[in-house]
C-alpha cells in the first residue's frame, strides 16, 4: 500500500516546490516594482528639497551675526528692565483680579 502513495507524496510535494518558487518569485518583482517607485520618490524628493535646504543654510550663515548681536543686546538690557519692572511695580497699585461669581 505504501508503495502506491510515493508518486502522490512526490507528486505533491514537487507541486508544493514549484508554488513556492512561484511565491518567491512573485515577491521578488514586487520588491523590484515597490524598490523603483521608492527610488523615484526619493530622487524627487532630493530635487526639491536641496533648494530649499540651501536657501536656509544661507539664511542661518547670514543671521548668525545678527542673532548674535541681540542675544548680547539682550543680556546688557536684562539688568535695566528688571530695575524698571521693580520700580514700576512698587508705585503701580496692585488690584484684585476681577472674578465671575
């Protein structure tokens, strides 16, 4: 009895290898399409944004000075406010807030 199941067993076991290789085959054109559109998409996506990656980089090279010209601003101001803020403070009259009730 066994001697008859063999070429079944061959059989269907050699059909099993071949959709496999069907299978592996069709992933790998899948991956072939899906890898192409993703590279289009990157190079697209280079294209458009070198420009505007430049164009910020040269912005920042020029502000940099200038940012840095107000950070320095700032911090010789800091003192002075915090005088006028104290004094301002002390001879505005402070004043409940108003409340809905």
């Amino acid at each position: 009895m066994m001697e008859n199941l063999v070429p079944v067993f061959i059989a269907v076991t050699a059909a099993a290898v071949v959709l496999q290789a069907g299978i592996l085959v069709a992933l790998y054109v899948g991956v072939r399409k899906t890898t192409a559109k993703l590279e289009a998409t990157v190079e697209d996506l280079k294209g458009k944004a070198a420009p505007t990656i430049e164009s910020a980089h040269s912005m920042l090279t020029e502000l940099r000075p200038k940012v840095g010209q107000i950070v320095d601003t700032m911090v010789e101001l800091r003192p002075r406010s915090v005088r006028l803020w104290t004094r301002r403070s002390s001879c505005v009259p402070r004043f409940k807030p108003y409340s809905i009730i």
